[in-house]
C-alpha cells in the first residue's frame, strides 16, 4: 500500500517513500503501468511509403520489445513483433523498403502484414503452417505523425491523447519536422517517478530556473488536469516569445504548453515547435530521458520559454538527482502536497495508484 494517497490534495500525503526503492515495485510497474498504456515509438517520417519497414524498441531499458512497423503496399501501417516466430531471430536491424520480411537465419519469410508465406524443410509437419507462425500484431495508434503502441493497453489512445487535441484544436504539430542535432539522451541518477513529479509542478521554477523564470510570469502560471494526461500552462512576461493569443487562454501571450501524457510524456510546445520528452526506467534508481525536437518555425529557436533546454534540464537533474538520495533517508516519511501548486504531482501519484493498486480505487473522470 505503498501508494495510497488521499483524493483530498488537502488532506493527502506524498507515496510512502520506500515505494522509490522497492525493486518490488518497479517491477510491478514494468506489467501494471508500463505494458498497458501507450508509448511512443517515434516518428513516422521513414514508414510514409509504401512497402517500407522500419524497426522500433518499445521503451528500451524497460519493456525492451522488439517490434516492426510495416507499411503494406496499399499503404495500411501495422505494427508488428519484429522477432521471427521460428528461432526468435530479430528480423529487420534498419528501415528499409522491401516486399516481404525474411528472416537471414533460415529464411522464413512473411508478408507485410505479418503473415508467414514461406519456410523451407518442413515437409511432413503436421499442423504447419497455423497462425501461430504469423507475426503477433501490436496495438498501433497515430497522433499528429508519431506513433505509439501498447502491449495490453487498458484504454484505447485517444483517452490519452485526446484532451491535447481537444484543448488545442488550432495545434498542427503533424507539420513540424524533427530535428537530429537538438536531440539529446540524459541519464539521470534517480527513481523515474520522481523525474516525473518535478516536471509536473512550476513551483520550483524561481528557486531552480533563474533563466526560465526571467521569460515566463510565475505568477499566472496554472495547471489543468484531464483524465490520463495534465497541462501546465506557462505565460510569457511582457517582450518575451510567445503564441499568438487563441481564445482558450483568453487571448493571453504563452510562453509555453506543457502536457504530460501518464504515464512517462512529455510533450512541451514552444512557439517554434515541439520538444518531447520520453521517460525510460532503467532500473529503481536510475532513468533515461530522450529529448527530440520537432520544429515548426525556426526563425523563434533562440527565444523564449524554450530557448535554453540544455541549461533546463541540467538544474533538473541536479535537483533530481538530489531527491533521489534525500527519498531514502530514513528520515523521511514523506510530505504534504500544495493545493495551490501540486494539483499535477497529486494527480500523478493517483493515477499510479489506479495502475498499480486497483483495489484503492480510480481518479474521477475530469
């Protein structure tokens, strides 16, 4: 019961702390959390045409599944288990374009829909081919040009996802283009979770983000919550770089959108494009953070909110990293959520609570 937290953010305290050392419970997370939510898996920039193949690891570190999206010549895109169902051989090492699947080891081969089409030396077995030679088939879902798969997923994607459509009906993320040279790979020293809560909350921002909280008004900033996902909403001071006011925000100047997408997304909309930010466990006490950016309009790289992410992420780390040694001082027992500034973080620990302890009951739907 490691993460009963009160629905009440008044009343309620912070995870017992022994939850961000429980090898028990990381492992727990892996089947209750991880394997049933959508992750992302990339972009769909090199699976566009068709007959095209490109193979993809889903959460590497963590879930580590080899899996292969397929794009059939009539164009329909499947996801595939990219391991050959005769030896478990890995099929595909690179995106490539081709009119069937072969497995370099002995030559099974399939269809781009995953169906098996050839196997040589099996004269004489009985029940061969049956569908179990196919290739298993992964839940695959597309928002705004990326892609994102499931193994079991517990709810379809667009209870995910579609809030952020929603909220942002004017969003055209679909057009931005990634951008190689600003992604980046962190390995940070601590508990995913924990990276997770210090994104969720703007309250450290004056403390920690010198930089930041010179262009963005802390005074104003919010949080919104949805069911599988929250926003925090960040306005630009006066002069800084900001969206073009749009009526949900009340015509206010933004200097940035933070969504967090349950249960390890981030996806941080600057006025030149997007930085997404995938959270990867790699063991109870260490994460990997990829950064890849997508930009829309490169004439406002430079400024504003999103201008010095490199710097950000650096103070988060270190503050991170920190909390990661204070979280098991036997000392600690745990805090107390601030109403007015830990709505996301409060929120987040609930929604870890409906995956990994059902029987605690659920968030209420937003």
């Amino acid at each position: 019961m490691l993460l009963a937290v009160d629905p009440d953010i008044t009343r309620a305290r912070t995870p017992d702390p022994a939850f961000y050392a429980s090898e028990a419970a990381y492992a727990a997370s892996r089947e209750r959390v991880f394997a049933r939510t959508w992750q992302w898996i990339g972009d769909l920039a090199d699976v566009g045409e068709p007959q095209t193949l490109s193979p993809r690891t889903l959460l590497p570190g963590l879930l580590d599944e080899p899996l292969l999206l397929a794009r059939d010549g009539d164009g329909a895109l499947r996801c595939l288990s990219n391991v050959c169902t005769h030896r478990a051989n890995l099929l595909v090492d690179a995106p490539c374009r081709t009119r069937e699947i072969r497995c370099r080891y002995h030559s099974r081969r399939f269809d781009l829909a995953g169906r098996m089409t050839f196997m040589p030396e099996f004269a004489g077995v009985p029940d061969f081919p049956s569908p179990a030679d196919d290739l298993p088939q992964v839940p695959l879902a597309q928002w705004m040009g990326h892609a994102f798969a499931s193994l079991a997923p517990a709810r379809p994607c667009e209870a995910f996802f579609g809030d952020v459509a929603a909220r942002m009906p004017w969003l055209d993320a679909a057009r931005y283009r990634h951008d190689p040279s600003r992604d980046r790979d962190h390995a940070v020293d601590c508990h995913w979770a924990l990276y997770v809560e210090n994104y969720l909350e703007g309250f450290h921002i004056p403390f920690v983000h010198a930089g930041l909280s010179a262009v963005v008004d802390h005074a104003t900033y919010s949080t919104e919550l949805f069911r599988y996902a929250s926003l925090q909403v960040a306005r630009a001071r006066p002069g800084e770089a900001a969206f073009a006011p749009r009526d949900g925000d009340g015509g206010a100047a933004i200097a940035a959108y933070y969504w967090f997408v349950f249960p390890n997304l981030m996806l941080n909309f600057y006025p030149w494009g997007l930085s997404l930010n995938l959270v990867a466990p790699q063991s109870v006490a260490t994460t990997r953070v990829r950064f890849r950016s997508y930009v829309g309009d490169p004439a406002k790289l430079g400024a504003g909110a999103g201008a010095a992410l490199d710097r950000v992420e650096a103070e988060d780390e270190a503050i991170v990293n920190a909390v990661q040694k204070g979280v098991r001082s036997r000392l600690y027992r745990g805090g107390r959520y601030s109403p007015a500034q830990e709505r996301g973080v409060h929120h987040f620990h609930r929604l870890l609570a409906e995956f990994m302890v059902p029987e605690l009951g659920g968030v209420p739907e937003c």
